[in-house]
C-alpha cells in the first residue's frame, strides 16, 4: 500500500503541509473513535479530483469501509461536499443518508488547516446508522467531543503544533475520558475513568470535582509533587503524566479545547496502567540481576585465569605449561564476552569490540621482538551471546593456532608474516576469515580426523552449536586460510 508522503506527492503538498497531516494521522483515531465513525483524509489533485491518502476505522462502532480505500482517486465533480468545505472552510453535513451497500451513511467532511491557516486536505466522516439505537450519556459526551476536536481541526488547533507525536501507549477513548469545563471541573467521567481513579484512593464521584487538586490530593505522600501533574490534571496543556497513589499507576493525557476562539475546556484519557508499570519493574530488575551475573562470571573466570596462570609458572615440563597457558587463553576470551554483557541493556553485544580485544590477546603470543599484531577488517555487527560467546572461543584458537603454527620459525620463539581477520554480514549469514602468510598446512591434512584440540574445539563450535560451516585451505600466495560462515538472524536495529 503506498504512503501518505507517497501519496503526498501526487497532490503537489508542501513538506510542511505532509507533516502536518502525519501529525493528524498519529492522532485521528481518538477522532474516529469520539464520532463512531469512519475516517478519510482526502487531498485535491491539480485537475481538481481528490485522492484518499489515509484511513481509519473507529474502535468503537460498525465501519463503512470495509475495504481500504486509500489511494483511490476521484474525477473532478465526483465529491462536491469535499469541494464545499475546501472553499467555504467549514464542517459540511449531508441532509439525508444516503445507502451504500445496503447500509445508512451518513457523511460529514471538516476541512483540515495547518498551523499557517491553509487548507490542505479535506477529512470525509462517515458513520454507519445501522444500529442505531437511543444515545447513552457516554454516546453524548463521546459525540460532544468530537464535535469540539472536528472545530479545532478547522481552525489550525488540532493537531496541537507543539505536541509531541502521539506513542502507541498513550491512552485511548475506551480506556477512559473525562470532560472537564473551563474552570477545570469534571463534568463527565466515563465508568473506566471513573475505576482508575477508584484505584488511586477516591472514594466520591468525580463529577464536580476540580480534578487538578483531586488529583494532588490523592497521591499526597510527602513527596514533592511533578510539575506537569497539576497542568495535565487542570485540562490546561497538551501534555501526558502519571500519577501514582494507592498502590496504583494511572497515565493521564490532556487535550485542551479551543473552541469559537476560546477555551472551552479539556477532555482528558485516562488509563489504568498499574499491571503494565509492574511488568516493567519486574523486566528492569531482571536485566539488572542477569548484568550483575555477567559481571560476577566474568571475575569468576579471571580468578580462575589467574590461578592457571600461576600454576603454569611452577611447572618445568614446556609441553604442560604450554598447555595451561592455552588454557589461560581460552577462559580469557570468554571472560571478555560476559565483561561486555555486564555492560549490555540487552543479551546482545557489539562483537567488534570483542574481536578486537580477542586479536590483541592473541598477539601477546607472538615474540616482542617481532611481534605480530592481527589485522581485523570488515565489521561483525551485534551479536547475541548465544552467538557472541562460541565465536570468540573459534577467534581466539584459530588466531592462536596460526601464530604458534603458521607463523612460528622452526626451532624458533620468533613469530613473523601477516595475520588478517576479515568478517562480513549479508543475507541472514556472516562470514569469517583468518589468513595468515605462513607455512601453510601439513602434508595430508585432514580436519575430520585432525588431532589438534584446538581444531577439535573449532570445528565443535562451528558446526555442532552454531550450526555453520567451516573450512580450512591453502591460500593463495602462500599460507593458511580459514573459512567460517554462520547463520545470523537480523536484530531489530538491523533491520532496514
């Protein structure tokens, strides 16, 4: 389906008018939800047609619209009530219903003025009578509302220019509404306000009540009150708070009314949020209590580094100091991977980091005099630790089997040539390369029955719990290439 600015475009709109609309869009469905009814945003085409270039259903009433029609574009003539509000820039009621599909319609259309006085589009409001029935004093104030919202949209005042953009957890019509009058008095609270403040300690009607003291009141705890609580509470400002109190969190939204050139009052949404609040603290704790075990494995693990790393400094014999010092290496690496998970909002970890850190422990191996340093070009990405964690074991044996293996001189401590780590990511795989320029493989090398434990931990890794593929050949020039290529699900910052 083609975007609004797509859209947009055809209808010759400036960037600011487009914004405009998006801004409206963000909001229109507690208009669509105020009036039961349809919504359509038409924009005029320069031959004097209209295109529809959004649409919304009501969530509190039957649809007319069945089918999107968002795109469709009429001839010159074809919708003279949308002409009629452009150039008389007033609401435009149809006198009878007329039939569509074998359903009553009745249809409105409020011309849409951004904040410079333009009419840019034109809003088609179609409300399906076919149940209809005796309006309920919410039926009432829902309608009241809408009406009041459709004059600001009139008038350049809705959406608010200074209002942020509407999040999808600010709260909705069903969720709860209060009307309240210029002086800040509740004149209607729909039943689900009415609980939410029930929750936060109330034990009279709301009706009457000036809500910005009410409010105060209730959450009155020898704490300093926010700000913001008494604007959203008073219907003053275009804003959004949470009062706390009882036990209980309610989020509060404030839409101040301008009506015929002055404030008529506000109409505010209120949502009981208090399980979704509880939720969060519980998601925070967690996170904070699985860092705190990453930070405790990670000093668990260099403690244990540290005592093979003093154990190694006893033994005589090369062959078991060598080995320990392998050792050391390998825990090492994965201590570097929880060190950076401690540090992590999330079970997912910048790997280049890692990488980088990985190739420099590695070239401790290598003489001082001639040390090599590994190369790293291309990026891994962020990786989960379910990924981050194995592939640095695989990083660290397959640096450290080419330095003590394919680079070392014979009958040598000196390490020399070049060691170059390459990585890319495309198409759900990231591929992993470690070249080096030395000796290259032994004759009749075979990695299946390979009795390198290194190679063995590798190639168990790799294709055992990554489930990827691995492959190790003569490069061309001379020396060793490695090839390693996993399955990597794209992560949401991925994405494009």
């Amino acid at each position: 389906m083609p975007t609004l600015s797509a859209l947009a475009r055809q209808a010759r709109l400036r960037k600011q008018d487009v914004d405009w609309l998006h801004a409206l869009v963000s909001d229109w469905q507690l208009l669509a939800d105020l009036s039961f009814a349809d919504l359509v945003l038409w924009a005029r085409l320069p031959d004097g047609g209209w295109i529809a270039l959004a649409q919304m259903r009501p969530t509190t009433g039957p649809t007319c619209y069945p089918d999107d029609i968002v795109g469709v574009v009429t001839v010159p003539g074809a919708k003279p009530f949308l002409d009629a509000a452009r150039q008389d820039r007033r609401i435009c009621r149809e006198g009878d219903p007329e039939w569509s599909r074998g359903v009553p319609v009745r249809h409105e259309t409020i011309p849409v003025v951004s904040g410079e006085g333009d009419v840019i589009a034109v809003i088609e409001r179609a409300t399906n009578l076919s149940s209809a029935r005796t309006p309920s004093r919410l039926d009432i104030a829902y309608l009241r509302a809408a009406d009041d919202l459709a004059q600001m949209v009139t008038t350049g005042l809705f959406p608010d220019p200074g209002e942020e953009p509407v999040l999808v957890r600010s709260p909705r019509v069903g969720d709860g509404l209060l009307r309240l009058n210029r002086a800040g008095r509740v004149t209607y609270a729909s039943p689900n306000a009415l609980s939410a403040y029930r929750r936060l300690g109330l034990t009279a009607d709301l009706t009457g009540q000036e809500l910005g003291p009410l409010t105060a009141a209730l959450t009155a705890s020898g704490q300093p009150h926010d700000d913001t609580l008494m604007l959203t509470a008073s219907g003053r400002a275009h804003m959004e708070t949470e009062v706390e109190a009882n036990g209980s969190v309610v989020q509060l939204r404030t839409i101040p009314l301008v009506v015929h050139g002055g404030r008529s009052g506000a109409l505010i949404m209120v949502r009981d949020v208090t399980e979704l609040r509880n939720r969060e603290r519980e998601l925070i704790t967690k996170d904070a209590t699985i860092r705190e075990i990453h930070h405790r494995v990670k000093n668990n693990l260099q403690t244990v580094a540290a005592l093979l790393r003093l154990q190694a400094r006893r033994l005589t014999a090369p062959e078991a100091r060598s080995a320990l010092e392998e050792a050391v290496r390998r825990v090492g690496s994965i201590a570097i991977v929880h060190e950076t998970l401690s540090h992590a909002p999330e079970e997912i970890v910048e790997f280049d980091d890692i990488a980088t850190r990985v190739a420099m422990m590695a070239g401790e191996l290598s003489a001082a005099e001639a040390r090599v340093i590994p190369s790293l070009r291309g990026t891994f990405g962020r990786l989960p630790a379910a990924t981050a964690t194995p592939l640095a074991l695989v990083l660290t044996e397959l640096m450290q089997n080419a330095l003590q293996h394919g680079l070392s001189r014979p009958g040598s401590d000196t390490v020399t040539g070049t060691l170059v780590v390459t990585s890319a990511r495309d198409n759900g795989k990231l591929t992993v390369t470690v070249a080096d320029n030395g000796s290259g493989l032994p004759p009749g090398f075979d990695l299946e029955n390979t009795t390198s434990l290194g190679l063995q931990i590798v190639r168990t890794l790799v294709v055992g719990e990554l489930g990827g593929s691995l492959d190790i050949g003569a490069r061309d020039g001379g020396g060793t290439i490695v090839s390693v290529v996993l399955p990597v699900e794209p992560l949401p910052a991925d994405r494009p």
